[in-house]
C-alpha cells in the first residue's frame, strides 16, 4: 500500500517544474527576458535578414563630413540647403533624427549680441531674419519630418509650442479601432521639442527615443508612445505618413484591454507588439543604406536616387554619441534602427511575437515537463536522457524554425528551462528512490546471501561472471544433533521456529567475523572465510567464530532443555585449505561457492566429532594460523575415504568441555600414547577414574585397553 502511495506521490513530481515554469511565463522575471532576448538575438545572427533595395536612404553627418563641412551644429541655412536639396530630387519624406530645441547659434542676432554695435547697425541685424526662420520657410516648403526627444523627468515644456503643434493641420490624427491602447504605451512624462517655429512649419512631429532591454539592445523600435497621457506618434510612423501624405494613424487593438495588434498607417498595415513596437529583424551593414553628408552639398548624388525615397538625416560619428547596440552583436546609429524598420514595412517582412504565443509556449512547457518527468521516472537514466536530449532539441528546433521559415519569435527557452528541470528533478528522485530500494534490496539480500558477497558484488560486477579462482581459503560446518527426532517430537511449526532462531544467531555470529554463508542445509550450516575478498587472518577468524558458535548453541540448547524440550547440542567441524572459489553452475542460474578436498574434509571433521564424543574438531592446518589458541590434540585421524592422517585439536574452554580433565595431565598422558609408552594406558584410565564425563580421556582409554595404541584413529563411518 505504501508502494502505491509513493507512486502516486511520484508521478505528481514533474508537476513542480511545470508549475515553476508557468509562474515564470506569469511574471516574466528580468533574467528570463534576458535569456529569451538572448535567445532571439542568437536567432538573428544565425539569420540577418537579407537587405532588400527598399525606398529608404540615410544622410550621414559622419565623421569625413563633419571634416568637410565644419563642426557640428552646422548652420540653420545649411540645414535649409539639405532641406531644398533632398526636396529638389524628390524625396517623399525628409525626416530629422536631429534635435532643433535651441535657437541657431550662428543667426545674426545672437552673434550680434557680442558686439558693440551702434544704432543703425542694430537696426539692420535686427531687420535681418534669423537662421531658423529660414529653416522654417524651407521646412514649410518640403515633406519634412522633425524629431523630439521624450523624458521621464519634469522637464520644462513649451505649452506654446506643443498647442500650436496639436492645432495645426499637419499633426497625425489618431483612429481607435477598438479599445484605446491606453497603459499598453511607454509613456513618458514630457516632450523635449523643436522650436516652435521649426515644429509648426514640419509636415510631422515624431519621437526619436527607443525603449530598449535592459542590457541595452535596441530590439524593437515605437511607432507610437504615450507622452504627459496623449498617444504621440514618433519618428518612424510619422515618416510613413507624410510620404504617403495622409493624416490618419488607425491603432487597432485585440479587446479586453489586452493591447495592441496592428497600426495602418496609409496604405502600410503594420503588426505590432502589444505595446506598439515592430520588432526589427536587422541586416548586416551595407553601404547602399548609407550617403554621406558631405556628398549630397558636393552635387555627386544622381537627381532620381533619391525619388520617392524616405531619408533620414542622422549621424554615425563617435562624437555626436548617437549609437546604439544591435541584436547583431554591433554598434549602430541610432538612425539606422529608424532606418531597418522602415524598410521591413516597406518590404513587408515583419518579425512577429503574436499574442498567442505565450498561451502555445505555456502549453509547449507543461506538455514537455510533464513528459519527460514522466519518462525519467519510469524509464532508465540513459535511456531517459536520451529521450530527453531529443526532446530538447526538437524543441529548440521548433523554436529556431518558427523564426526561419515563418519570422515567428516563440520563446523555446522557457520550456527548455521546465523541460531540463523536470529532468533533474525526477532522474535525481528516481536515483535515490533506486538507491534507496538498492539498499532495501541489499538488506534483503543479505539474508539470502552474505553481506560481504554482495558488497563485494556491487563493487566488483565483473565478479559475476562464471569460473572460479584458487584461493586459501578456511571453513565451518556445523550440525544439530537430533533435529530430526525433535521434529516427531513437538509441533512442527514450534520446532521450525526453534530452528530458525537458532540458525539466525548462528550466520549473524559468522557475519560478525565477516564470513561468507556458503549453505544451509536443513541445522547445517557451512562458512568459508578468505572468499570472495582475501583475508589474511582467515584462520584465526574461523575459530574465533566457531567458538562463538560453539557457545551460543550451548547456551540455546540448555535453555531449550530447561524448557523441557529436548534440543540438541552442535557440533561444528573446523579446517584450512586451498580450494577453487567462484560461481559454478549455467547462464541460468549460478552458485557462489568453494570446491576441493578442504570442503570435505571440514564437513567430516564435524561428523567425526559424534564419534571422538567432542563438539569443535579443528584440523591443525587450521591452528597453525591461531598462534595464541588454546587446545588439546585429539591425534592423527584418518578419514572415511582418505589415506593420509589430519591433525586434530579441540579447542579448551569452560562453555566447550566443563568435566575435562587438566589440561597439563592431559597433554603428559596424550605423550605417552603417542610415543607408545607402556604407562599411556594407566594415565589414561587413572584420567577416566577421576574424570569419567570427559570424553577424549574415555575414548583413549577405550582405545588404549583394547590394544591400540599411539595416536593413530581410523575412522571407517562418517
């Protein structure tokens, strides 16, 4: 039930990132407009867009003119010249990005004023007319379009000027179609204009500011704006309507407040942003876009280049500090954006982020976030991540061919953000949920199997391929005396549970010493040490462990006895030696475990001990790794199918033999026998006499008094 539970809980998981990236397309957070901005940027570079030859030129004021023509300001007269000039070859629309609020400096009347002059002088300068009524009567003259600047601050204004400018007849009219665009708008505070008598005589008035990001990138340019609460056009959309000499600028908007859509402007229907902008799909530099300043008074332009042309004056040289940063990766002038933005609508090749592509982007990042969650939680990590990394491309593929193919800016950023953090965040729950059912299985396995095999196995997988290796190794055997009649003699299923008490004690002992389980066979048990990882003190942790064995079977026993149940003792066989160690069997199904003669030998060693009346044999080849152990020898035993005599010991303890006899009257009567003396049989029997329950002492008497002698036992049963 928990298992179904956690599931559920899981499958909930890869809601977290869609939800964090919904809350993301919500409050469209400045560093996730960085990115997507970036995004797009990264799109344009990958494709400028082509420059088509379209009816939009730029006189430069750049550097080599204003070598030239002189220093910059240039004289209102001058500027009247440029105006007559551009008006003579036939341009539709003359358009300033250059500011005229202060009076020229270079008029009569102000250069005047720093001389001492006498009174018929003054009268004459006086009746002389300033430059920049000059520049008016040939502004007034031509299809010319003046810039003003915009500012958040409280800026003085003229209300002079910005009345008579709304009054005139020239001024653009603006058409409602629906919802007025009303907060949509960047809105500044107030204009920084042109001199009244300038702004009056122009055919337009638009703004030359730009809202660019922020880092600076002039991505999109207005072409209307919100100043002091009135919707003014600006530099670019007015330059659209004087050269098609109309008077309307139609603002339609999407309803429900929801902004903008399109701006026609004439016969130019023009998409827009909510907030009125066109988002500018640049070109890379080119110098048809372009005619310096100086050229045009050096008469060198042909008369029909410029016919029906919109051309801007504006400046690229560094001093004049009008430059502005591209998508591109370059710095332009800032007429140039004017410029590029113009000519998409001349050309009709608009870039557009249409207002339902917030709605697609967040149906994109939950479908997207929500599979691959789904799939890091269900699949294998690779197999996961490669369907993922191919999830992601095809979603940034998307995003790159909406804008090739279609001019469609979609924001595949944002999903991708969604689309990797579900990723993660599953495929690291799903790595400690394995982690965690690793070790749960482990744990599990561990009860199957030996914990250092399966750590050993985790660590060495190559460790499961089938073979074996020769190896030292040491091994216990164990068995419970009359199992099989306790069996018949109680419930079975209390004398199983008895069993499985007792053999939980005894592998929990053999794990302590860091054993490996080789088998269980009914009470038996069999443990090898030095395998499958190399022990060097094996010996000795075999008998420290049988030992331990020893002693809490005893204790087991004497309980179960007390009880009235008639449990029998163990008796464990102990030996050493070198066997082939490792996996035996098929590709089907293998075993972990040792073969060879020291196998045998350990599992005889513990049935010889129902004969010798002992409870631990250990072999000398054993003890001879156990320098500090305390034993007695048994003598040489010759094994039921062997040939060669094994060295046999018992270890001495209290919990082992409480009746032995002394240890140093052992031993003395133990020489004897083994070296045949005739007084081996009275110190046994004399042993016997005073200890009748000691079992070794009985069987050498036996032996002794039945003409055997040494310490020869050949065995001819199990």
């Amino acid at each position: 039930m928990n298992k179904i539970h956690g599931s559920r809980l899981a499958l909930l998981l890869p809601v977290l990132p869609a939800l964090c990236g919904l809350l993301l397309l919500i409050f469209d957070p400045l560093p996730l407009q960085a990115l997507r901005n970036n995004l797009f940027d990264q799109y344009q570079r990958w494709s400028p867009r082509e420059y088509q030859a379209a009816p939009v030129r730029i006189i430069d004021i750049d550097d080599d003119s204003l070598s030239h023509l002189g220093q910059w300001p240039w004289p209102r007269t001058r500027m009247a010249e440029m105006v007559d000039r551009l008006s003579e070859a036939g341009a539709a629309a003359i358009v300033f990005d250059v500011m005229f609020a202060e009076a020229d400096r270079t008029s009569p009347q102000i250069v005047s004023a720093h001389w001492p002059l006498n009174e018929r002088q003054a009268r004459e300068i006086a009746a002389l007319p300033d430059h920049d009524t000059i520049f008016a009567k040939h502004i007034e003259q031509a299809s010319v379009v003046l810039g003003f600047a915009t500012t958040h601050n409280n800026f003085p204004v003229n209300a002079a000027s910005t009345a008579a400018t709304e009054a005139t007849p020239k001024a653009a009219r603006f058409v409602y179609a629906g919802d007025p665009p009303g907060h949509w708008l960047h809105a500044f505070d107030n204009p920084i204009r042109a001199l009244p008598v300038l702004e009056q005589a122009a055919h337009g008035n638009g703004a030359v500011s730009f809202v660019p990001d922020s880092d600076g990138v002039v991505r999109r340019v207005p072409l209307v704006l919100q100043i002091a609460g009135q919707v003014q056009p600006t530099l670019a959309s007015e330059a659209l309507r004087v050269a098609q000499e109309t008077h309307n600028i139609i603002l339609k908007s999407a309803g429900h407040g929801a902004g903008l859509t399109q701006i026609r402007i004439g016969e130019q229907i023009i998409p827009t942003t909510a907030h009125g902008e066109i988002w500018v799909h640049y070109s890379r530099p080119v110098r048809e876009r372009y005619i310096p300043a100086w050229e045009l008074f050096d008469e060198r332009i042909p008369v029909d280049k410029l016919a029906g042309h919109i051309v801007l004056i504006g400046s690229s040289a560094q001093g004049l500090m009008d430059l502005r940063f591209s998508p591109l990766g370059q710095i332009i002038p800032g007429v140039e954006a004017h410029a590029q933005a113009l000519e998409q609508v001349l050309t009709g090749h608009f870039l557009q982020r249409p207002g339902w592509a917030r709605a697609i982007e967040a149906i994109v990042l939950l479908a997207s976030s929500l599979l691959v969650g789904l799939l890091a939680l269900r699949m294998r990590v690779l197999y996961a991540a490669a369907a993922s990394l191919l999830l992601l491309s095809a979603l940034l593929g998307a995003g790159w061919y909406a804008f090739a193919d279609h001019q469609l800016l979609l924001d595949s950023a944002t999903p991708a953000i969604g689309l990797i953090l579900s990723f993660f965040l599953c495929s690291l729950f799903q790595h400690f949920t394995s982690e965690r059912e690793q070790r749960w299985i482990k744990t599990a396995f561990t009860r199957y199997v030996s914990p250092n095999r399966v750590s050993h196995l985790i660590e060495h997988p190559d460790a499961m391929a089938l073979g074996g290796r020769r190896q030292e190794c040491s091994f216990i055997f164990t068995d419970l005396a009359g199992f099989t009649h306790l069996m018949e003699s109680i419930d079975p299923a209390d004398a199983v549970a008895l069993l499985n008490n007792y053999l939980d004690a005894m592998i929990a002992i053999a794990f302590r010493y860091e054993g490996t389980l080789d088998r269980i066979v009914g009470d038996a048990v069999a443990i090898m040490f030095s395998a499958p990882v190399f022990q060097a003190d094996h010996q000795a942790r075999a008998l420290a462990c049988a030992l331990e064995m020893q002693a809490f079977a005893s204790h087991y026993a004497n309980e179960q006895q007390a009880r009235g149940i008639a449990f029998g003792q163990t008796r464990i066989g102990v030996h050493s030696g070198e066997v082939i160690v490792g996996n035996f069997g098929g590709k089907t199904m293998f075993d972990y475990r040792a073969l060879g003669d020291a196998v045998n030998t350990a599992s005889r060693l513990e049935s010889v001990n129902k004969h010798l009346g002992t409870r631990i044999c250990l072999s000398a080849t054993t003890l001879a790794g156990c320098p500090n152990a305390r034993t007695r020898p048994v003598g040489r035993i010759i094994l039921l199918g062997k040939s060669e005599a094994l060295s046999v010991h018992e270890p001495l303890g209290a919990d082992l033999a409480p009746c032995q006899a002394p240890e140093e009257a052992y031993r003395t009567a133990f020489a004897a026998m083994q070296q045949e003396r005739p007084e081996a049989a009275a110190l046994f029997n004399q042993l016997a006499s005073d200890f009748p329950d000691d079992p070794l002492v009985r069987l050498h008497s036996n032996r002794l008094n039945r003409g055997e002698s040494g310490d020869l036992i050949v065995m001819n049963q199990k």
